[in-house]
C-alpha cells in the first residue's frame, strides 16, 4: 500500500511546487490582523506593567492530541473549546496583567471550531487591544484531519497597538518540500505599544520544537539579533515567548518522564546541545526571572509538560527586555498555591509574569 501511494504523493508535490499556493500556506510581512475589544476602557498610565507571556494551547486545555502521543484527538467541539476560553479569561481577569503575549492561538482553525480566540479574548478580559500573525495557515491540511489552519502568536494590551509586522525566522531544511509546505512557518510578532505619549517595542515568538537540524538556534539567532538592533537604536522593547530552549545550569536537559512518543515522532526531549543557546540573551538583556535565581533552584521556574496528569519539568517560557523589571516580581504560575488559582487544567504550559519599569 505504501508504494502504491507514492506515485499520487509524487505528483502532489509536483503540481505544489509548481503553483503559486495553491493552498495558501505562504505568508508576508504585512500578514496581520488587528482586533479591538468591543469595550474599551484605557486605565491610567501606572508606574509599571504587569507583563505576562502564556502559550495557551489554541484552547485545548488538557485534551491530549496526537502530537503529545498520549491520545489521538485532533478537533474540539466549539463548547470544549469555549469552556477552555473561559478558563483561560477567568485566570486573566484575576490576575490582570497590563501586556499579553500569546502563543499558539487559532483565529480561524477547524481543530478548535473556527473560534476567532483573539477577538474572544479581547471581548471577555479587560484587555483592549491585539495584534496576531500566523505561524501555521492553510486553507486545507491533508493530514492527520486537520483540514482549515490559521494558528499563530498575539499581542494584547490595555493600550494601542501598531505598526504590526511579521518577521519571518529559517524554516527546517531537513523536511521534504511537501512537508515544508504544510508546515509552521515560524514567525517574530514585532509591534508598537503606545503609551504615556512615548512607544514601547513589543515582539513574541514561538520557536521550533522538533527540528534536529539547528533550525531552532538559526531562529534564536536572528531574534537575538533583532533585538540588539533595537537596543543600539535606543529604543525600549519587551519580548516574550515560548522559546522551546531551557536556561543555561538547567539541572535535566533530558529523558523527560513525558516523552512517550516513538523515537523520531514529534521529538522534544534531548536538550543537552543547547545548553548554551540563551547565553546572549541573558548576557545582554535583562531576565524576568534571573539566571542566578533559577540556577540556585530551577524547579519553582518549570513552565512546560505534555503530561496532563503530572506537573511542570522544564521551563520553555521567558520575558526579556532591555529596561529593567521589579526585582522580585516574578511569577511562574504553576498551580493552586499561587492566589488560588488552579493552572495545570488550562493549557500544557504555565503563565510566566513581572513587573516592567515604566517610568
């Protein structure tokens, strides 16, 4: 059956390589939307921001999907996926950061039932304002069920957005150029904040995961070198995102109890090559959470696991800026303990959050 197929794959991938997209999985760096909430209340300028990073799982709460290897779901039902938003507000409205950056959020994807989730947001947090790119889009997926994607990163703020734009970061060269078509196209969300009449440069990103081909630091790279050109022109930036790297003096860097996929099936479990990777960014910028604190213990700091039953095992989650924060400010929202709030039911990964000095 296996090569009874190839011959159709072949020549899919010919007329793909041939069209112009015939799917429309290709991006440009005018690729974003802008949404504002349909009330808006614009507090007072405060000293500092509550800045919060969270990848949210496009809604999915703890349903275990394929990609985890623990279930075979693919899709959600439009009220799974809107009693997983509400969680996901409820949490923001108590805990009510300032700035928002989002990973993995669906805008118009089949597996969380077409949900807009980030004019929802905006229209059930006290949040005004959002920008998104696309990470993953395409008008149909032959895989896996996924059919109609639109997934990606946001930006969401009390305050206006502009002059939005999609970075575009190295695809994976080691894929085919079918599975390169229909692949993520990993992207940096770079935004204007405007605020107490002066701009604040806003960016997230959701790295690479799964490539064992050094795409991951290609990506790294170029975002560190964005954010150096914005710090020799003076001007003052915040990034956050799931950077799918740990913290150099990490204690485990691999065999994670949640690993259960087959060996070269969605691959994310060997860390030990990339203990160095975020040296420059700590070097050079400032660090929610310092690294000498989560050197001392890196436990309290873990943001990430697949394992719905279990608990945070590593931290993949950062804010980095070049203007300082609130010493001691930091949270890493791992559970119950911290004001009440349960977390582990709402995505696979932890809110990281601080204060950013304003003034």
């Amino acid at each position: 059956m296996h090569n009874f197929w190839l011959p159709f794959v072949a020549i899919l991938a010919l007329v793909l390589l041939a069209s112009c997209d015939p799917f429309g999985t290709k991006h440009k760096e005018s690729d974003v939307l802008y949404r504002t909430a349909q009330t808006v209340n614009v507090p007072d300028v405060p000293d500092t921001l509550h800045v919060m990073t969270w990848n949210v799982k496009f809604g999915g709460g703890r349903i275990d999907f394929f990609f985890d290897c623990f279930g075979d779901r693919v899709v959600m039902s439009q009220d799974e996926v809107i009693r997983h938003l509400t969680d996901v507000a409820d949490f923001l409205n108590a805990t009510q950061p300032d700035l928002l950056f989002i990973q993995e959020i669906d805008v118009d994807s089949k597996r969380s039932a077409f949900v807009e989730q980030l004019e929802w947001l905006l229209n059930h947090t006290h949040l005004n304002y959002g920008v998104y790119a696309s990470q993953w889009k395409a008008s149909f997926i032959p895989s896996n069920g996924l059919g109609r994607m639109n997934s990606g990163v946001a930006i969401l703020s009390r305050w206006p957005l502009s002059d939005a734009r999609r970075i575009a970061l190295p695809l994976i060269k080691e894929q085919n150029p079918l599975v390169r078509y229909f692949y993520l196209k990993r992207c940096l969300l770079e935004c204007t904040m405007d605020i107490n009449g002066g701009q604040v440069t806003l960016l997230t990103t959701h790295t690479e995961p799964y490539a064992a081909d050094g795409t991951k630091k290609r990506q790294l790279d170029q975002i560190f070198n964005r954010l150096v050109e914005l710090d020799d022109a003076g001007e003052a930036f915040i990034l956050g995102g799931d950077l799918n790297a740990l913290p150099p003096g990490t204690t485990k860097v691999k065999g994670f109890p949640d690993s259960v996929c087959p060996p070269g099936k969605f691959d994310a479990d060997d860390y030990s090559a990339e203990s160095d990777w975020l040296i420059p960014f700590y070097e050079r910028f400032h660090s929610a959470v310092p690294l000498t604190v989560y050197q001392a213990d890196n436990v309290p700091y873990f943001t990430h696991t697949v394992d719905g039953n279990g608990f945070w095992n590593r931290k993949l989650d950062y804010i980095f800026s070049n203007r300082s924060f609130v010493e001691g400010s930091d949270v890493t929202w791992q559970d119950a303990h911290q004001g009440g709030y349960a977390t582990m039911p709402l995505s696979d990964h932890c809110a990281v959050s601080v204060k950013w000095m304003l003034k």
